[in-house]
C-alpha cells in the first residue's frame, strides 16, 4: 500500500458543504427527509459526483445510490446516509457518505490494486421518517416484511406507495432491493460520534467496537380517573403516580444494576389531563438500550417486573406492546485490529468505544464483517442545527476510513 495515502480534505469538505445547501431550512439546519424534494436534488447531485470521480454509478430498487470501482472477488463497502432528520444538522450521515466516495476518488486517482471490489454506499431513510428506521439498509439485506411498508402512514401523512410515486421506484421494488446486492466481504461507516465521550477524552478517532440493540416498547398505567378535591390518597388509583414511581424505580435500577444500559421514557401523556381530575390513564414510551443481547433481554424482563409490581401495589393495571427492535452488534476483531493498526500508524489518539445510537453498519452486519469509525462533534450534539464537527478530525476519520478500505480491499 501506497504509505502516505491520504485524502483530500479540502475537497471533501467542499463537498460536504453543498450537501448542506439542499434542504436548508428557515430554522438554519437541514430538513432532507428521504424523496422530499431537497432529497431528490441532492440525490441527483451526489449521482453527478460519484460519475465526476470516474466510479460506476448504481440504484437499486429501495434507491440506495452505489458507486463502484470493480475488482475480483467480494465487495468491501463503505457508507451510511445523506437523509436528515426534520431540522437536522450538516453531518450525521453525510460525512460516512462523501467520506466513503472520497476514499473510492483517491484509490481510483491512485490506481491502487484491488484484491476485492470496492463500493461506496448512501442507503435511503436511515432516519426512520416514513416507516421505521434503516429502510434503505434494511432492503439492501433482505429484513423487511411486505406488511412493514404498506402499512399505515408515514410521519408525512402519505403512505410510502404515495411518497414512492414519481420517484421510478415502488414498494415492490424496493422488497426486491436485496436480489441486487452484491456479494459482501466487510463495511465500514464512519459518523460522528453523537454523544460526548471522544470530547472528553479528547481523543478524535472512536473505535466502535459494539453497537447497542434497542427495545422499544408503547406503554399504560390504567387506574381510575376521580375529583382531585374529594377523593383521599388511600382510595386514588393514580396512573400518573405509577408512572412517576416507575421512571425512577426503572431508570434507577438500569443505572445501578446494569450500568452503561440505558432505559428512557421520552414520551408520557397523562389523561384526562385537566387540573381538577386524579389522572386515570398515563400512556408512555419506554426505549431500552444496551450492547450486550443478554443484558437487553434481563433488563427488559426486570422492568417490565418492576412496572408490574408497582401496578399490583397501586391499584393499576400495567400493560405494554413491542412496537420496534433491533439486535446488539459486536465489531469483529478482524476489523477492529485493522483500524486499531491504521490509526496507530497514522499517528492519531484512537479509543474504543460503545455507540448508543443505531446505524445502517448495524443492519450491514447481518451479512459481513461490519465496522465503524467515530469522529467527535461539538457537545455531543446531533439531530439539531447546532451539530458541528472540527475539520481536522474529519479528515483524520476519513485518512482512517480510506486505509481500512485499502487494507480491506487490497
Ligand atoms: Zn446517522
């Protein structure tokens, strides 16, 4: 391999800020929901940039775009996604992506050898704007079900039949994504870290070497609404006060008793919520996290005993539904040892490192050696106007995603 390969930072980061142009927003950050008009613009772009860099140019039927450089045997892939969330920022998802095409633009100026085919990836509705999270890379690997995306409306309203119209791609298409796939040896995806550890510790590269699996569960407290003036504490079956005794009960013992797991109530509606009336009802979501897939399944069994128990002690019924899950992914070594070794030979203070959040590498995994790569952003911020990243670490994450891509692929 060619030892001092390196990106070009200046025109990733040129890069990176038109993809920002599209979808601006009033609000100053990036509204850039998958097949939303900005969406579709900054597609056609992207598709412009990838043929400007001399790669192949693919869609397949979920309208995952690939750029390709061919080469014998499997494919070694890098990406992650350029749809944003409503009112987002510039970088979650788009740095994997322009990184990604970067690193194929440099191999390809370099005429490097390729043992393997090299392709670089921007998978559709990462965000879970239309009907639940990682559609495009979840099509990509075969996971969805017909039912799962003719069902019910998107956030918009429409249905993704109706937001699919026009775009030359339909529902069947974009089942039938998977038989397009080539076959995969490794991916990477490298992101910003979306949470504050790297800044801390000061270190600009993040190793992830698992990623959390998430239940998320829709849950109620039912007791019986009456008069908040006349009726006394021992004969009130107060939903709220379930629930509030459960946050605190629930978090408390995921904090104590499985630290670095994470349960989260972050959406409570109390009923009938007026001032006068002993809340009857309080609906909740509940969202459980962890990296280990035996830690997420005890932990959730052991809330759902707490939720229960505090029911029965309180006059309530307690009840719950499973409404979206994704498994726990642990990072090969093979892949692992590979950026470990780069990132020491480059120079740069890496660290290990858990994500919270999920990514398209984690639905990857379930058909190669999938990895990824950390970079820090300000305060941990993401999902906001506010994301901001320094451009030194991006391209330190970038020169590490290229030499992982050169290995890989070499
Ligand atoms: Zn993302």
């Amino acid at each position: 391999m060619t030892m001092d390969l390196r990106v070009d930072p200046g025109r990733l980061r040129a890069d990176i800020e038109k993809l920002s142009t599209f979808g601006r927003d009033a609000k100053g950050g990036v509204s850039r929901p998958s097949f939303s008009r900005a969406d579709l613009e900054a597609r056609a772009w992207l598709k412009d940039r990838i043929r400007d860099a001399g790669l192949a140019v693919r869609q397949d039927g979920a309208g995952n775009i690939f750029g390709r450089i061919e080469g014998p045997g499997k494919t070694v892939m890098a990406g992650s996604h350029i749809d944003t969330v409503l009112n987002g920022g510039d970088y979650d998802g788009s740095v994997g992506v322009l990184a990604a095409l970067e690193c194929l633009r440099r191999i390809k100026e370099e005429s490097l050898p390729l043992a393997r085919a090299l392709e670089m990836a921007s998978f559709t509705d990462e965000e879970g704007n239309l009907v639940g999270d990682f559609l495009g890379s979840r099509a990509f690997m075969g996971l969805l079900d017909r039912d799962e995306v003719t069902r019910g409306r998107t956030q918009f309203g429409r249905s993704l039949p109706e937001i699919l119209d026009g775009t030359g791609l339909t529902v069947e298409s974009v089942l039938a994504a998977s038989g397009e796939r080539p076959d995969l040896d490794a991916f990477l995806e490298l992101h910003i870290e979306q949470g504050p550890i790297l800044e801390t510790e000061e270190a600009p590269i993040g190793i992830v070497e698992a990623i959390s699996g998430k239940k998320y569960r829709w849950c109620s407290f039912t007791g019986k609404a009456s008069h908040a003036g006349t009726t006394p504490p021992e004969l009130r079956q107060d939903a709220f006060l379930g629930l509030a005794d459960f946050a605190l009960r629930g978090t408390r013992h995921a904090a104590i008793d499985h630290y670095g797991s994470m349960v989260t109530i972050g959406k409570v509606s109390v009923h009938p919520g007026v001032f006068s009336t002993v809340p009857g009802r309080a609906e909740f979501s509940l969202d459980i996290r962890s990296v280990s897939a035996e830690t997420l399944a005890a932990l959730e069994a052991e809330i759902l005993d707490i939720a229960r128990d505090i029911a029965s002690s309180r006059g309530l019924k307690f009840a719950s539904r499973l409404v979206d899950a994704t498994e726990p992914v642990r990072v090969p070594p093979r892949i692992i040892g590979i950026l470990e070794d780069e990132c020491g030979k480059l120079g740069y203070r890496g660290m290990r490192i858990a994500s919270g959040a999920g990514h398209d590498a984690q639905i990857l995994a379930a058909g190669c050696d999938s990895g990824m790569i950390f970079i820090p952003c300000l305060d941990g911020i993401s999902h906001s106007p506010d994301e901001s990243i320094d451009w030194a670490d991006l391209e330190k994450g970038a020169n590490l995603l290229l030499r992982g891509l050169a290995r890989l692929a070499g």
